[in-house]
C-alpha cells in the first residue's frame, strides 16, 4: 500500500499493525488472523474486539467466520466488505467480493 510500512504476513502472529505516514487520511490498519483462536473469550482477552469496533483503524480479518455472531453483529453496525477465495475443482480459486 503507498504510505504504508511493510510488516509481512501475520499467519504466526494474530495482529499486524501498520502505521500511515499521512495519519490525517488513516490513522491506523490492522490485520488481525483469527485463525488459531477458540473461543470469544480468547478474542476478547487479546484485546481485538476493542480493536474491530474502533472507529479510527480499519481492520482486516481472516477467518472471520470462525465468529458467526460477531461477523453479525459486525455487519449490523459498520461497513463490512467481505472477501471470499473459495478453491475450485480444476486446482484455481474463486473470488466473491460483496458488502454485508
């Protein structure tokens, strides 16, 4: 992204941070893998559900769906886009992007 730090991928860390140099534009993005946790309450004592309603960062998220009742209420309440890469029978994947 132009205007923002490189910090790699987050598939061993559950949140990436990456800072704007213009912070008028975007103060904060986040890319949070959920991957890997259980349980509402190990999203919560990570801290990252703060960090999904705070109006000044953008966030990211993987695996989302793990948590049907926040991506929920999520969408209820912001701008959700969702994307989602689906493989397909002959080895290729498939895109859908959609707004909920």
């Amino acid at each position: 992204m132009p205007g923002v730090e490189s910090q790699g991928s987050p598939t061993f860390a559950l949140q990436w941070s990456y800072r704007s140099k213009s912070e008028a534009r975007v103060p904060s993005f986040e890319h949070l893998d959920l991957y890997r946790l259980k349980s509402e309450e190990e999203l919560e004592a990570a801290g990252l559900l703060d960090l999904l309603w705070d109006p000044k960062t953008v966030v990211a998220v993987e695996w989302l769906s793990l948590f049907p009742e926040i991506e929920t209420l999520l969408s209820k309440r912001l701008s959700v886009l969702k994307i989602e890469i689906e493989p397909t029978s002959d080895g290729r994947r498939r895109y859908s992007v959609s707004f909920v």
